[in-house]
C-alpha cells in the first residue's frame, strides 16, 4: 500500500513538471490528415471517461468541418455559432448531453464572413481555460493538419493526441505535427493513437517507426497511447449516428478505445489528487433536440 502511494506521488510530481500549465486538464486531440477517425475517437473518449463517473467537456473545434453533431444525431439549439455571431458567454452555449457529458458544438462556416477573427479565437482559448475548471476533462477535438489557431490550442493543453493510421504518409503527417509544434513552442510529449489497424502488429510497428524519427530528429517524445484495430461494427455505428449506446459500449471494438482511456483517466485521477470535486452542477443551455438527419 505504501509502495503504491509513493508511486502515485511521483507519478504526480513528473506530470507536473511536464504540464506547467495551470489548466492542466485540457486534452487536445490532432491529427495531420484528415480520414483518421479522430472525431470518432474523441467521442468514444468521452463516453468512456463519463462512464468512470468523470465529469467531461467535449468541445468541437474544427472551425472548418464541425462534425460532432452529426455523427451524435443532433440538431442544437446553441453552439459556437452563437459564441461568435451573437456574441454569447461560453456558459450558455454548452449543451447537456447527458449529467456528466456536457458539448459545445462547432462553428459551421458558410461564407468567409463566417470565419472568426484572430482575436476572437484567441478570446475563445482563453474562455476554455476559465471553463476547465469546472470538469475533471476538456477534450478539444481539432481539426486536420496545422494552423495557429491548432498550435495555440495544443499549447494550452497539458494532453495531446494525434490519430494517425498506419499508412506511412498518414505517420509523416503526425510527424510532421510534432516538429511543426515543437517549432512553435517548445519540446512536449505526444501521446500517439494508432487506428484503423489490419492488427496490433500493424499497428506497433507504425508506431515505432514514428518514435524513431522523434527520438532521432527532434527533441520531444512520442508515447504510444493505443493501438485500435479496424472495425467493420463501428463503421456500421458512425454510418448509422449510433455511436452511444449499449450496443457499442459493449462491441468487442470498445476495448481498443478502453486501453486509451484508462491511460487518460490515470491522468485525470493523478491530476485531481487534493482539488475539489467537479461533479456540481455547471450552467448550461440544455437543448438537446435529436435530429433526424441520416448521413
């Protein structure tokens, strides 16, 4: 028992070291292309670390191609849309998807009129980090490769994800992620997801090709967070909008987003050590209305 407490408490100390952010309970999910599945796998995330009674925020911050709506079947009331055009708190655009599984739904641009200004988003960041407080978890589902408005969302999240695939143009481009950021800013450590893998070999072996080139060009550190196979079933599920249910909680598939997030919810268990719950009750719009929309 004692061995173990020590453990965790130099777990603590190095995550610490490693994220000085304050808001170090913002996780930014990335990938180089698109076509990986990382909105897929921001979900799963989600209902998962929800299911461990964690309190999470789901933020769909592709400015571009907002897409969580879709694939959950909904039509909302509020998203961030109302955050830029109409100038809405942040507060009072989260939609209660469940008690424990609060999302703010992406901008939709139709027009470049639509596309927010620089200090906008810089605004919105800030306004996510204020909000972080509130939850166990703030997953930032991001859109495909790399503008400034991704680098300064990575920079402000102590959790960073690529999806890639195992193809080798796909591992270049999340190659190409880690240099571009460390560029950016400095050094940091890359928790990759391998999906949509033929096995777990398959798998391994991309991803070990990509923490040669890491370890050997650069100065930050790639870590293996899971290794997800392909899956005919959870394709069926995103065609069908059906992502969150029993039936696919329970699919053989699930354990492979189980392993990614038994590692996340070690960190949110380390991170938490002596802060105050978050399992009170934030603010927000509460209007969930299903769609009808089959993609």
């Amino acid at each position: 028992m004692i061995t173990g407490q020590l453990k965790r408490i130099i777990e603590l100390q190095s995550l610490q070291q490693e994220s000085p952010n304050e808001s170090n309970n913002i996780c930014a999910v990335v990938s180089g292309k698109g076509g990986t599945g990382k909105t897929v796998f921001s979900i799963l995330l989600s209902d998962i670390l929800v299911n461990k009674e964690r309190k999470v925020l789901l933020i769909d911050l592709d400015l571009n191609l907002a897409n969580i709506h879709f694939l959950l079947n909904e039509t909302p009331d509020k998203s961030l849309n109302n955050y830029f055009n109409q100038h809405e708190e942040i507060e009072n655009i989260i939609t209660e998807y469940s008690e424990n599984l609060h999302i703010i739904y992406g901008l939709n641009c139709y027009s470049i009129s639509d596309i927010p200004f620089k200090s906008s988003l810089d605004k919105l960041l800030k306004d996510i980090q204020s909000l972080s407080k509130k939850y166990d978890l703030v997953i930032l589902d991001l859109g495909a490769g790399l503008g400034e408005f991704t680098l300064k969302a990575l920079k402000i999240s102590a959790l960073k994800i690529i999806l890639t695939v195992p193809e080798a143009t796909s591992v270049m481009d999340a190659y190409a992620v880690i240099k571009m950021f460390e560029n950016y800013d400095k050094p940091a450590e890359f928790r990759v997801a391998m999906n949509r893998c033929l096995d777990k070999s398959d798998g391994n072996e991309s991803f070990l090709k990509l923490s040669k080139a890491v370890s050997s060009f650069l100065k930050s550190s790639a870590k293996l967070l899971a290794v997800i196979n392909e899956s005919k079933e959870l394709r069926q599920a995103v065609a069908g909008q059906e992502l969150l249910n029993d039936e696919v909680r329970t699919a053989k598939f699930a354990s492979d987003f189980m392993m990614a997030a038994e590692e996340i919810d070690k960190y949110i268990h380390l991170t938490n050590i002596n802060q105050p719950s978050k399992s009170a009750s934030v603010r927000t719009a509460k209007n969930i209305s299903k769609s009808t929309l089959i993609l």
